[in-house]
C-alpha cells in the first residue's frame, strides 16, 4: 500500500488560486449531446499535430462525487496544449459508475468516435482495461481502481506505478505524529485498490506501534449507511480514521462519529479536497472542519510556479472555482500526452502515442512533484505513487481554507519489509 491513494477514490483541494474566482465550477466551449461531451482547442504552432482523445470518467453515479471533475482539468490541459502546438479534441464517455458502463463507454469511444488515445479518471475503469488493451489503445490517467496499470503495458498512470498491496509507513507514522493511539479504516469491496488501502494503512499503523480497532475492506461502493460502522469505532476506541472512499461515504462518516461523540483525533480522507468539498453539499464545509485530506501534487496552498500554472491555464479554459483531485488528474493527463506528443511524428496515432509514453522516463506532474521526476515505465517500482518515494501532503480544512500541515508538506517513508496485502 503506496500513500496518496486517492479517490479511490478517490481520490482530494483547497481555498484556491489568486487568479480562480470563488464558486461553482464551470467550463465553456464544450457542447453536449445524447453520447456525451465534446471539445477542442487549435493548437497555435506550426505543424498543429492534433489527436482525438477519450475521457472516461465518472460523470454520473456513485462515484461521480469524485471524479467528474476531471473533465476540468482536461479543458486546462487542452488549453496548456494549445500553447505547445497542439490540438486535442476530446469526447466524454460516461462510465455512469459501473463497470459495464465503462466498457461501453470505451467501446463507443473507440469503435465510433476513432479515439486515439484514452485519459482514464475513474474508479471502474478496470471495467474497460481488456478491451482497451486488446486495441491497443494507449490510456493516461491515474490508477485509482485496479493492478490493471501495473499489468497492461497501454496504460500509464500520472502517478506512477501504484502497488496497494505492499505497505509503506507514512500513514503509521503520520497517525502517530498528530497523537493519534487507534487507528480504523474502511474501504470498498468493489475497488481493488481501495480494498487494499484500507488494509494497508491498518498494517502501517501497527508497524508505527499504534493499536488497530476497526477495518473493513468490504464496504458497500457509494453507501452513506455508515453509522453501524461508527458505532464499531466508537466501541473499539478508535480516535484516527482512514477511508480510501468518495466524498459522499466518508463524510458521512464524519457526521456519524461526531453525532455518537467519538473523540477522533484525526479523520484522513484521499478525497474531498478543494471544489470537491464545495461541490459535497451546503453543509460540507462544516462538517469537514477540522478534517485532513492528501493530495499527491502539490497543493494550491503552496503557490509555487507549477500551481500557478495550473492555475493560468483552468483560467485560460473557463474553469472557475476550486481545484479538486480530479481536476489536477486531468491536468497531468493531457500534460503527459503533451510529452509523448513530442515524440510522436507529426501525425500522431495510437501507435506513434503509445510508443511514445513507452519511452517516458523522466516525467514531473508539469513541475507539481517540487522538480522531481519518475519512471512512469519502471513497473517494478513499488515507490511510485502521486510523487517519487511514497510522498503525500496532506492539508487540513480550518475556518474557510486548506492549511498544510507542518512536517506533512509532504510527508515521505518507506515500504515496510515484509508485508503483502491479498486482495478480498
């Protein structure tokens, strides 16, 4: 179990950018119809190499609180695009949450729409990963749902190589620093990787001396019926929880525990960060006070030359509003694509991308990793997941901002010789 699992879903961003306005999220220049959503930008430099890439994502369903904004972050990456000499045209399919949903919006993309490559944000995509192999179409994204990102050479996660069965101590030792004694954790049973984090972070607590009251790895996807498991908790003493879930399930989980008067410590979510806690409902905001969330790429809060770019371009696209964890995915897709672009001729295809991202060894999440860079080919790397090194940051919700938290900007370690996760 790497850190920084996200979303799982996802999965986590903030009180934003000096140059977002506050509010709703919106995009222009997209049109929908019965098949999904499409958009463009014309690339600017000479040459203008254009593809036609597919979105599978979450728009509607269960996990939708999650994701769908990753749509977002692939107009801003579009727009980055535009500047280097590209056109990216894109088309939605909706994976409506389910796993038959995303092989029929992966056939659809690729049978109708002639899509040549796929940017994949969501928590069933496993659903479509055969079909999308068998084509040999190559797919970004992040690996939030599935080892098909370790096992399918089509596929490259933004984040690296992301393997949720081993165990690393950052979230042992993270618990153990903020005072926590008790950890519980619960995750999907749908969600392999979710499943496994839930574990994992239990077995990093444990190997950082701290007692284990309460793990499910079982949960049902999506479901808000959490207060059997808050009662568990609170029976058990657990005062530090961890849940690779969406935002919807876990905070309701934070209301439950709260309303039972449970003394926790520290509640630690993947998801929820930024506009995905503008967008959780009008009572989101309070509920999430005092909560913690990790997020991969460097936060908003930091302002540094990577977030303001970031920043400059969702501006550029029509994109107001909070960052999420989807939307910086999308972002680091297309700024992957941008990469492989380079080195794909100049009349890039599905085989000239994936030849490309085959041959991508040095990639930094657009400078979002503070400058450091990884193999996203290296698949037996078990230390790289959202930055080399097992590295998350985490911010905590406080009046009306994300704060980081000192010693966690970011906080890194190592895998825990010995342990293994299986998956069930």
């Amino acid at each position: 179990m790497n850190p920084g699992g996200k979303k799982l879903l996802a999965t986590v961003a903030a009180a934003v950018l000096l140059t977002l306005g506050a509010g709703c999220s919106s995009s222009k220049s997209s049109t929908s119809s019965s098949s999904g959503v499409s958009g463009s930008a014309a690339g600017s430099g000479s040459g203008g190499k254009s593809i036609t890439v597919g979105v599978l994502t979450d728009v509607t369903g269960l996990a939708a609180s999650a994701n769908k904004t990753s749509i977002q972050g692939v107009q801003a990456g579009v727009a980055y695009a535009k500047d280097q000499g590209y056109t990216i045209h894109y088309v939605i399919g909706d994976t409506a949450s389910s796993p038959a949903g995303a092989l029929t919006a992966a056939q659809k993309l690729v049978d109708q729409d002639h899509v040549d490559a796929v940017i994949a944000v969501s928590s069933v995509a496993f659903g479509a990963a055969p079909f999308l192999n068998q084509h040999r179409i190559p797919v970004v994204g992040l690996q939030e749902d599935g080892p098909e990102w370790t096992t399918d050479l089509n596929m490259f996660s933004v984040g690296g190589i992301i393997r949720t069965n081993l165990v690393a101590t950052v979230y042992g030792d993270f618990f153990k620093r903020e005072g926590v004694t008790t950890v519980g954790t619960i995750g999907y049973g749908i969600s392999p990787s979710s499943a496994e984090y839930a574990k994992g972070v239990a077995d990093s607590a444990k190997h950082a001396g701290l007692k284990v009251g309460y793990v499910n790895a079982n949960f049902p996807f999506g479901s808000t019926n959490v207060e059997p498991i808050a009662i568990a908790m609170k029976n058990a003493g657990v005062n530090g929880v961890y849940a690779p879930i969406d935002p919807n399930t876990a905070f309701a989980l934070v209301t439950a525990l709260r309303q039972l008067g449970a003394n926790v410590k520290v509640a630690l979510f993947p998801t929820g960060y930024g506009g995905d806690l503008t967008q959780a409902g009008p009572n989101a905001s309070q509920v999430a006070q005092g909560v913690y969330f990790t997020i991969g790429p460097e936060p908003v809060e930091m302002s540094t030359s990577a977030t303001q770019l970031f920043a400059k371009y969702s501006h550029a696209a029509g994109v107001t509003g909070e960052p999420t964890e989807a939307s910086y995915d999308g972002w680091g897709s297309v700024g992957l694509l941008v990469q492989a672009l380079k080195a794909a001729g100049s009349h890039p295809t599905s085989s000239s991308l994936l030849t490309a991202l085959s041959n991508v060894h040095n990639w930094n999440y657009l400078g979002l990793w503070g400058g450091k860079t990884l193999d996203i080919n290296n698949r037996n790397d078990t230390q790289n997941v959202d930055g080399p090194g097992n590295c998350t940051y985490v911010v905590k919700y406080s009046g009306t901002s994300f704060q980081l938290v000192p010693g966690a900007d970011p906080i890194c370690g190592p895998v825990i010789p010995g342990l293994n996760e299986t998956p069930g």
